[in-house]
C-alpha cells in the first residue's frame, strides 16, 4: 500500500513540477504515473551505475555532479515517454531539482503517516 501511495504522489508531484515550470511538460496523469514509474526504474538500476562510473568527477566537484545524474534521469525518461517531454538539459536539471524537492516532502509525509 505505502509503495502505490508513494506512486501516486510522485505522479503528482511531476504534475506540480509541470506547472511550476514551463520547460517540463505532462500531458496526463496517466502520463505522469508512467513518468515516475520509469523514473523510478531509471534511478533504481541506471543511477547507481552512471554513480560508481563518475566517481572520480563527483568527488572533484563535491558532489555536485550528482545534480547532474539526476537531470539526465530525467532527461532521459522524458525522451523514452511520449506524454512526458523536456525542452532541453537545462529544463532537465530544473525539473529534476523540484522533482527532488518534492520527493523528499513525500518521503518525509509517508515516515510521519506509516510510521509504525
């Protein structure tokens, strides 16, 4: 239950982002379930990798080029999907932070509601 609910507010939350910001579009909400399914994918199995691979230039830069794995996730699930588009890198890597915004309300939301 707590993993469909998760799902679904991170479908709306890719709504929220849509509307925040022009340079991410959703033409659904059945589009945006399926944009954050496959994002989820994405940073589940491709994340990690492209992280070990980048190692050395995420440690030189602090870290801050995890900002930009996370906008080619982004980037990438919107060229997979149809109902999903970017405009370009820089609306990728501005979607993806309020995509992270977002993410982490929810996350911190789902410990207070399920919280055992």
């Amino acid at each position: 239950m707590k993993i469909v609910v998760r799902w679904c507010l991170l479908a709306a939350a890719l709504l929220l982002v849509a509307q925040l910001y022009s340079g991410v579009v959703v033409t659904s909400f059945a589009s945006a379930l399926i944009a954050a399914f496959v994002l989820g994918l994405f940073n589940t199995l491709l994340r990690p990798i492209l992280v070990l691979l980048t190692l050395p230039v995420t440690v030189l830069t602090l870290g801050l080029f995890l900002f930009i794995i996370n906008a080619l996730m982004f980037y990438f699930a919107a060229s997979v999907l149809k109902g999903f588009n970017v405009t370009g890198f820089g609306a990728a890597l501005i979607g993806s932070l309020l995509y992270s915004l977002c993410g982490l309300v929810i996350d911190a939301a789902m410990e207070r509601i399920f919280a055992k």
